[in-house]
C-alpha cells in the first residue's frame, strides 16, 4: 500500500452522492500481470473542474466509502485547461504499489472534497495462463526447449538450496528475535512494577496531602473561634469597663445620696425608702458584676483550652510535615532508582537497536547477493528484507517453474511420441549405433545431444569472477573490498530530508517529496 506521509482527502459519502460520468477511463485492461507498472489513462469531461489534490486510487470492488483505497497517486494538474474542452491524461502506479492478490479492482477518480467523479470497469492482477496463449512449437525447437527445461532444473536446484539457507538464516533470526523480545519483556515487568510502586508512593503523598489539607482546615477554623472568643473577650471587657464606670457612678451617687441622707433624714422619711431601693439596685449590680466576672472567668479557661488545642494541632502538623519529608526523600530515591533502572533500558535496547541494525545490514547483504544471482526478477531483491514474504514468494514461485517443468516434461513427451511416429524418426533410429556421436553425462536426457555442452564448459572454465551493482548494473572486480563495494550501493540510497526514509527507485523519491511540498 502506499506510504507517503499525505494522506489524500477522504469522506465517508455514500455511492448515491457520487458522479461517475465526469471522469472517464479509456483502455483499462481485463487483468495486469503483476511486477509491472500500470499506466492509467482517463479523460477529464467538461463536467469537472480539476484540482492541485485531486487523486486517482485503485478500489477493491465492493467499497463503500473513499477511505478504502488500496494505493493512490496525485492526479497531475491540467497545463491548459479551458471550460468546455475535455483533456486526455494518464498516470503511472508503481509496481511496489500495487495489490499482489487475483481480487478485482477499479480505478476512482476522487476530488478534493473526498467525492468520486469517476470509475473504471473491473480489472485482476494475474499472470497469462494457457488458455490465453497458443504456444506453437516445431521440431527444430525441441533441443532449446529441453536445453530451457534443463536450465530450468538447475535453477530450481539452486533456488531450494538458497531458500534453505534462507530458512536457517530465518529461523536463527526468529530465535534470537524472541530472545530479545523475552529479556524487552521482563525489563518492561521491572518497569511496571516500579511505575506501580511510585503510584502507591504518589496516592500516599496524595493522602497525606489531604490530611494536611484537613488539618491546615481544622487549624484555619480553630484561629476563627480564637478570634471570634477574642472579639467576644474584648466586648466583655468593654462591658466590665461600663459595668465599673456605672458602679464609680452608683457609688458616688450614694456617697452623694449618704450625704443628702445625713442632712435630708430630720426632713422627709420617704426619702429613707428612696435610698432603701438604691442600695437594693447596688447589690443588683454588683450581682451582676459577680455574674459577668464568673463569665470572664469561664472564657479564659476556654481560652486557655483552645490554645493548647492549638499547640497540639502545630505539633501533629510538625510531624506530618516531619514525615512528608521522609517520604519526598524515600519518593527521591525511589525515582533516582527508575532512571537508573530506565538508563539500563535503554542502553538493552540501543544494544538490540544494533544487534538489528547488524542483522539488517547482513539480510541486505545475503539481498545484494541473491539479486546478482537472480538478475531477472527485481522486486525480489526488494522483498529480501521481508523474510517471511521472501520464503512465500520462492516458494510460490518454485511451485510454478515445477508446474513449468512438468508441462514441459508434458509437451517434451508428445512432441517425442510425435517424432517416433514420424518416418524420418525411424529412419534416423536404423542408423547403427557406431554413427551416432557419443554424449556427455550431461546431455543424456536429450534425443540427439546437446549442441551447446562444449562451449558451456569452456564459459564456464574462462568466466571470471565479478561483482555487479543491482542498482546501476556496474560491474567490479572480485579483488574489490566489501566496504567499498557496499559503499558504491549505499550512495544509490536517497534520503528524504523532510523525514528519515530511504528510497531507491528516483520516481518513488520524487513523487515523496512532492507530497511534502503539498503539506
């Protein structure tokens, strides 16, 4: 599937909503062999106003909304377009792209606001099969097809001795991949089981927090009584201050009033019963100031009470403050352990990091030496890094030169049955065996020889020994180092410099950076 970091703009727009007749796909065919690429052509009616993100996408059949694309590519903006003509484009999907199962698909052209504009007619992804292919031999052709099928068994022998070295190579990677994975799994166990214990430290700091926040509370009420009882001392006294400036007063009145007596007593005896009431008020008052006295009293106890209250609570608070400490000391320590414990990991996992790194760096090399060997198929390279992919596509494809092998075999047979009832055939069979020309070993499975064995072994003897670059096909002597060999691969390499992908195919690379410059 595609993987460029843009993704194309989608909707979840039904089938109803959408017009199918503004774009229209011009030679689409039946199905597409696959490790090739496609080009699409479609026509932009007068219906249509296209845009800079405007895409086409391959659709499996049946999709409901535009998220399901299975690849996509930006459809090229018109150079000249005018309101009523109809413009011819095309476009090229890329072979890495493209889907590698025999389902149908269809091209969509899909506009800005997520809309299909319109589709194409159904289409698979598949090989040429017998039926659609007449294949027309003669007897002159016998010899290279039996030399092809020999070849062929050769490179099916060479192609199960190196899927089995691949398999070793395969399962020795798995093993030490679950190794790797064991010991990322019992480090990620130390580190939950530190991240629990610090959320057990962290809901008891939280805990003791809130006792502290209850007990700043209590306080806090505790200082608005003391205040309140304060307020409530200081209206007392004023009062006991009024009550004492009234008693001054009463009892200079009866000073004044003993003195009116002394004189007044001869004159009037009802001024006796005035003075009589006055004393009876002075004990009234001077009751009262017993009572308010008692008050008085009863307050500071009170007072005093409240403020040894109030010394315990500084005290208990000293001592939560004491054991907070404690614990953001223990909490310190505790986090200087996770780091060093995270330090550890991550050195474990920069060592995997390489050890991966040096098991790509060996699968690129092991690809590199397979692709020499195996020139004509490319996307195998490609797929070298993906091993489990690589072991199904050789073995698929030694299923299908087995088939190949036995059709062969097949046609081998009755182009043979058709020779010996030939009459040239049984004339060429009377001819005494001292005439016909000895065969090597290697030829003994051909009717009349093979042409071509001297001049393979002679090849084969003065052939040297070389190196080829898969990429631009240079060829290097075999004294050549590694380094500088892998050196020469690497600098085909393209970095992208808005991310950290690699590319090695040039259109691949353009096409990704144009999708950074529409961000």
């Amino acid at each position: 599937m595609d993987e460029t970091l843009d993704e194309p703009p989608t909707s979840a727009v039904f089938l109803d909503n959408c017009h199918f007749s503004q774009v229209l796909f011009n030679n689409v065919e039946k199905f597409y062999v696959p490790g090739g690429d496609i080009t699409c052509f479609y026509t932009l009616t007068q219906h249509i106003t296209p845009r800079r993100k405007d895409w086409v996408g391959i659709f499996r059949v049946g999709w409901k909304t535009t998220r399901e694309y299975y690849t996509f590519m930006w459809a090229p903006f018109p150079s000249d377009l005018s309101g009523d003509s109809i413009v011819q484009q095309q476009i090229q999907f890329r072979a890495y792209y493209l889907p590698k199962d025999d389902e149908y698909y269809q091209f969509c052209y899909v506009d800005e606001e997520g809309v299909v504009r319109g589709a194409s007619v159904p289409f698979q992804f598949r090989a040429e099969t017998e039926d659609d292919i007449l294949v027309v031999t003669t007897q002159g052709e016998v010899e290279e097809i039996e030399q092809q099928n020999k070849d062929l068994v050769k490179e099916n022998k060479e192609l199960k001795e190196s899927c089995l070295c691949l398999q070793k190579q395969n399962l020795g990677l798995q093993e030490e991949l679950r190794l790797a994975q064991e010991k990322m799994k019992e480090l990620e166990g130390e580190v939950c089981f530190l991240q629990t214990g610090n959320l057990e430290l962290r809901r008891a700091q939280e805990l003791q927090a809130g006792e502290m926040s209850s007990a700043q509370m209590n306080l806090a009420s505790i200082r608005e009584q003391n205040i309140k009882l304060g307020k409530e001392n200081q209206e007392l006294q004023k009062g006991l201050e009024s009550l004492k400036s009234s008693c001054e007063k009463l009892e200079l009145e009866g000073n004044f009033l003993k003195e009116e007596n002394k004189r007044l007593t001869e004159q009037n005896g009802c001024r006796e019963r005035e003075l009589q009431q006055f004393k009876e008020h002075n004990q009234e008052v001077s009751s009262e100031k017993e009572q308010l006295e008692s008050r008085l009293k009863t307050t500071l106890d009170h007072m005093d009470q409240l403020q040894s209250q109030v010394l315990n609570q500084e005290k208990e608070m000293e001592n939560l403050v004491r054991m907070d400490h404690d614990k953001t000391e223990q909490l310190g320590h505790l986090k200087e352990e996770n780091r060093r414990l995270r330090s550890t990991l991550t050195e474990q996992k920069e060592k995997l990091e390489k050890c991966l790194e040096d098991l790509k760096v060996t699968e690129a090399s092991m690809a590199l030496h397979l692709q020499h060997k195996q020139h004509q198929n490319r996307d195998l390279a490609k797929e070298l890094e993906e091993k489990n992919h690589l072991f199904q596509l050789l073995q698929r494809k030694q299923d299908e030169i087995e088939e190949k092998n036995l059709r062969l075999r097949q046609e081998n047979n009755e182009l043979l049955m058709r020779l010996s009832e030939s009459p040239d055939y049984s004339a060429r069979v009377a001819v005494p065996s001292a005439q016909v020309p000895t065969r090597p070993p290697e030829s003994a499975d051909l009717l009349f020889g093979n042409p071509y064995y001297n001049s393979l072994e002679t090849s084969a003897v003065n052939m040297p020994s070389v190196k080829k670059c898969p990429l631009c096909h240079e060829v290097f002597p075999d004294d050549i180092g590694p380094r500088q060999y892998e050196d020469h691969v690497r600098s085909h390499i393209l970095d992208c410099p808005f991310c950290d992908e690699t590319f090695e195919d040039k259109q691949v690379y353009d096409d990704h950076v144009y999708c950074h410059s529409l961000e």
